[in-house]
C-alpha cells in the first residue's frame, strides 16, 4: 500500500451540478462538501458529457480541437466545502456505448491535463464507467484510486461486453470501491463474485445542518422531487393526488424536477382540473431544493427502483415525513425507523397503493411519527461527519492511524 504524505485529493466524475441541469449530481457535490474541509487540497474534475450528432470523420476532427483547446479551459473555479472545480465538456457521439464512452473521458480527461498525470496522492471516482476509468488512466503511478458507485443503469453497463471488461479491470485495479446501497452491491456482486470482497459500502452524505424554522403539523403541501420520468413513478402520484384531493380540497403538490413526462403530466393537472393544485417548477438548484422540503409537509416518492435514495433522507433531515415505495435503497436507509419517519408503501402499479399510504401516514402521525429520533437515527449513519471519517480513513491511513496513537497518548497522560 502507497502511503500518502499528503491529503490532497481529486475527484473525477461525469455529475456535477451545473447551470443548466442543477440537479444532476448533487450527491457528488455533497460528498464533496462533506470530505473537502478535511483536506489540503481537493480540486473536481467534472467531465460533463455533452452529446451531438457526430459520424466518424466529425468526431476525429473534434477530439483534435478539443486536444488543443481542453487544456485552455483548465480554469479551477471555487466549489463547495472550499474544494476547486474543474468543469471539462467531454464531446461524445451520439448513443455511444459504456466501453468506447469511458475510453472517451479517458482521452478527453488526459488532453485537458495536457498529458500529465493527475497530482494527488489520492484520486476519487464516481461510477466506474466512465469516472473511475478516466481515472486510473490519469492518475499518477503511485496514486491510491478510490471508486463509488450509484448507477441506477448499472446494468445496462454490464450487458456490455466491452463495458464489462473494462469494468472487471477497474475493480482489479482500484485501491477500495464503494456502493452506495447494497441493491448496487448485489448487482456488482453477482457479476464479479471474484471481487465480492472489495466491494463495500460507503453511502452518500446528507447534511443535517439546518433546523426547520417551523414543524410539520398537518400533510397537506404534498412534494415531489426527481426526474419527471417513468421510473420515478410519477404518472401514478398525479392520479394518487388527485383521488386524494377530492377528498380534502386544500391539498397541494409541488414537482420539482424535469424529465419526457413534463408536458403529459401538466396536460393531465389541466384534465383533471387540477392546474391551481399541482405546480409545475422544473429543476431547481439544490440549495432550492433544499428549501422547498422545509416549505412542505409530506415528500411523496413513488419511484419503482432507487440505488439508495438521497432524496427520502434528505427530507427527513429537512423535518418532514415521507410516503416512499420500498424500490431498493430505501428500505436500507430507513431500515429500523420506518414508522417513525413516515410511511412505506409497495411497489405497484396503481395510484390506490399511494393513496392508501397517505391515508394510512395522515391518520397515525400525531401518535407515530418522531422526526427528532429519525433524525438523529439518520445523521448517525449518513450525516457529513461519518461518511468523511469513513472515506478519510482509507484515504489517509496513516495519518488516521498516527490521530489513534496520538488520542491513545493523550489518554495516558490524563
């Protein structure tokens, strides 16, 4: 094992929030905002795939301006948790496949870096395709390369052939790799049963920072907040809503998000004659997102499948219940308080599941629910302060190391 003299440290990830898609990798950011403080120095490497219709003769002349121009735009801007950012556009064909996409970030990441190595010691990568890639490509020989993954389409990438190599050599060659949840364990596991052992699990960081000014005393301003996709399960929560809206007028229901459902969804509000109930706000940055769960009482999340689910525990952390399906990630993460933070629902396909649930969270929530507790329960596990000393242990070994002896010698002296 390299022993690394210093905490510098770069992460290299294909998500990051940007201007345009705010919300897009804004668990990276937090990790981030999580790990940066306990470090020298931490710069981001966002290679932002950006998609064209390009035929072979366009993308070779593309990738050769891009040769000469990358390391140009090489301009580190402030980040978050005091971190640089480097925002890099790494053009990319249309529906190019897993193994010729990471091999692109790869080539795009060196050109930016004008052909040297990535300087830290340590090198963080999101996903294993492309981040984790470009990665060991980059870094220099000595760094320790470190990997999360939380692909919800993992398994698109290992119906792959040439993905899947290129994974398995990713998993041989990286000094740790992390899941987020253990539905992305099991995934991993079941494809590289020979790697089962490096595979662990280090979950995503939520802030538990900021108190609500106000506590939830009646679930009326329903919230959703993702992708306006069919995954998330959204065509059914504006039919639950509206089955539950006839019955108390006052409800409302707020989406956050954008996705290829937006204009059927909006048209539906108007169908059904809900176009002052259900509002509409598109993607908004995180921090707006962040102040909208503590504007709101209920976060309704009916999604059919989530690796871990970072939105359910940051809106507990925000003071307010959730009505979640059990589609993987959150059974995990609120395993042990599910009654107390709200109420969890199967996976079905009919609106009458959630209007149920809702029924079921509205009656028992002045007796049940106990934010406080699942607060604290949650900050436990997944707040900023334990999953930093979680990645700074492996990160910084012997420095964590020399922190133990010296603990155990203050001790002494007492």
């Amino acid at each position: 094992m390299n022993e690394v003299t210093s905490r510098d440290v770069a992460i290299v990830t294909p998500w990051y929030p940007s201007r345009e898609l705010p919300f897009r990798g804004a668990f990276v950011q937090a990790m981030v905002d999580a790990t940066a403080p306990g470090c020298d120095n931490t710069v981001v490497y966002h290679c932002d795939t950006w998609v064209s219709r390009m035929d072979e003769r366009t993308t070779e002349a593309v990738e050769a301006a891009n040769r000469t121009l990358a390391p140009l735009a090489v301009r580190p801007t402030p980040t978050v948790g005091g971190a640089k950012l480097v925002h890099l556009a790494v053009t990319t064909p249309r529906s190019q496949e897993f193994g010729p996409l990471a091999r692109n970030h790869e080539r795009q990441l060196r050109a930016a870096l004008g052909g040297n190595p990535i300087g830290a010691p340590v090198v963080h990568a999101h996903v294993g395709l492309p981040g984790a890639w470009a990665a060991l490509q980059n870094a220099r020989p000595d760094a320790r390369v470190f990997v999360t993954e939380h692909a919800t389409y993992l398994d698109r990438v290992l119906a792959e052939p040439d993905a899947r190599a290129l994974y398995d050599e990713v998993l041989h060659r990286v000094d740790g790799f992390f899941a987020v949840g253990e539905p992305i364990r099991d995934v991993l596991t079941d494809a590289f049963p020979h790697h089962a052992e490096k595979i662990r699990q280090i979950p995503n960081p939520i802030s538990f920072a900021e108190k609500r000014a106000v506590p939830v005393t009646e679930l009326r301003r329903w919230l959703f907040l993702g992708g306006l996709i069919p995954r998330k399960g959204v065509d059914l929560l504006v039919e639950a809503f509206a089955q539950c809206h006839a019955k108390d007028p006052e409800l409302t229901l707020t989406m956050v998000g954008e996705g290829e459902l937006r204009a059927r969804l909006t048209a539906r509000a108007i169908e059904l004659g809900l176009e002052d109930a259900i509002r509409f706000l598109g993607a908004v940055p995180p921090d707006a997102a962040l102040n909208l769960m503590r504007e709101h009482d209920l976060l309704v999340h009916p999604s059919r499948y989530e690796t871990f689910g970072m939105t359910v525990v940051e809106a507990v952390a925000a003071g307010m219940p959730v009505l979640v399906t059990r589609c993987g990630g959150p059974e995990e993460t609120l395993a042990g308080i599910e009654s107390i933070a709200g109420e969890m629902i199967d996976v079905e396909d009919n609106p009458e599941s959630i209007t149920d649930g809702y029924w079921r969270l509205r009656d028992r929530f002045d007796r049940d629910v106990d934010l406080e507790l699942a607060q604290k329960t949650l900050d436990g596990r997944y707040g900023y302060e334990a999953v930093a000393e979680a990645h700074y242990r492996l990160w910084f070994p012997a420095a964590t190391h020399n922190q133990g002896e010296d603990s155990e010698r203050a001790g002494t002296h007492e």
